[in-house]
C-alpha cells in the first residue's frame, strides 16, 4: 500500500517516521520547505501539492491544524478527493471542532475534544506540581521517580515530569500551540452543550499566559511560569535558583 501525509509539522513528521519503519511507500507534502527536506532525509517522498500526495496514494493522512485547512486539503482546488482513485481512503487526523468538516463526522473528533480536556488538566497539575516542588526543596529525580511510579504516572504527566526536570522545552515535538488550540475547542464544545468545565477553563489560561510569554515553547513550558514568580527551577539533580 501507497500512503501519504500531508501536514510535516510535530504529529505528522512522528506519523511519517513510522509509516516510513514500517515499510511504506511514503509521499508527503506541507508549505514549509524546511520540513519537507527534512521528510526526505528520513525517508519519505515529497511533493508539491497536496493533490500530488494523493495521486501516489491509496490512503491519506490529513494531519493539519484547523477545519479551514482540513477542508481546504480534502475539497479544494487542489485538494486530494478529485485526485484520489476510486476506493482510496482520507484519514482525517487533525483535531479540529467536529463540525467543520460534513454534517456527519462521526464521533471521533467529539471524542477528542473530551480527551484532551483531560491531557490539558494533566499537562497543567504536573507543572504546578513541579513548581511546588521545586520552592519545597524536593530532588527533581526523586519527584519524578515517585510521580511516575504512583497512581498520578502517565504518559503525559511523566513526560511533562521529565522534560521539566531536564530543562527540555523547545523542540521536543510537543508544540504549546497545538494543544492549546485543542483546548480551545473543547470549551467551544462545552459552551455550545452548556457543559462547566472548571478545570480544562483553567488549563487553557496557564497554556494562553505561556503560550504569550513562551511562542517558542512545548507543552510543559508552563512551569516557567511559577518559576518566575517562586525564583526556584526543578532540575534532575535539584531544586536551584533560576
């Protein structure tokens, strides 16, 4: 099977890495020129349109950052429908509001908008903790050793966890952006069902106040903002003075 991604950013380049282990013929396409080289270096064919990605493909994975986008990839003038034979298939993996794209998108863009209230809140708790943490004098490698082997481990929270206590918080492919556009989504949701959201409300002002002071940072850059107010930073081998 021929697949294709089109959208190189952090989701989509993790995408096309394993499709391109795993064996398939992989074409690609995304505006940026810088993440299309690196596609190539990793393996991957690319394109100069999205309509190209779909004409080498029997399946599609549209993984960019808002309806408008989506849409536009799929239906436009050089969209991959009218390029796709007969029986190829559109994998729509974006996270996007789930009425942006048909009258019937099925239940897994509302899904994930649940969910990611949910990784949101984690990403957000970790951070604070971590703050907390670091004022308290705490070890980072031991909050983290006993975070990660107790019932608040996870896979958010102990990446976040680890990445904070290494100081890693640019370019480890967890853009703050994307998450905080998912956010906004799931309140949008919320609004419109009439369904409070406290916590997930309160996550998304710590990833909008970090994404504003941070634009350049991931997920877990949130920390930076406790740290400024306490003057602590948790590190692996300590808590030291920022």
């Amino acid at each position: 099977m021929k697949v294709g991604v089109i959208g190189l950013g952090d989701m989509g380049s993790g995408l096309a890495l394993n499709l391109v282990k795993a064996g398939f013929q992989t074409t690609g396409y995304d505006l940026d020129r810088k993440r299309l080289d690196a596609f190539a270096k990793m393996g991957g064919q690319p394109t100069a349109s999205a309509a190209e990605v779909g004409r080498h493909s029997d399946a599609v994975f549209v993984m960019v950052m808002t309806g408008d986008q989506a849409r536009s990839v799929v239906l436009g003038e050089n969209g991959i429908a009218a390029a796709m034979d007969s029986g190829s298939v559109i994998l729509l993996t974006a996270t996007i509001p789930p009425a942006n794209v048909g009258d019937e998108p099925g239940m897994g863009q509302t899904v994930k908008a649940c969910l990611q209230t949910i990784i949101g809140s984690v990403f957000s708790a970790t951070c604070e903790a971590a703050g907390l943490a670091a004022r308290a004098g705490v070890n980072g490698q031991v909050f983290f050793d006993v975070v990660s082997s107790s019932g608040a481990g996870s896979g958010v929270a102990n990446t976040a966890l680890e990445n904070i206590i290494d100081r890693q918080f640019v370019g480890t492919g967890s853009h703050i952006s994307t998450m905080y556009k998912d956010l906004t989504i799931s309140l949008d949701m919320a609004r419109d069902l009439g369904v409070p959201l406290h916590t997930a409300s309160t996550a998304m002002q710590l990833f909008q106040a970090a994404k504003t002071r941070h634009p350049e940072g991931d997920n877990w850059i949130i920390v930076r903002l406790v740290e400024a107010i306490t003057g602590v930073e948790l590190h692996r081998e300590g808590a030291v003075q920022a």
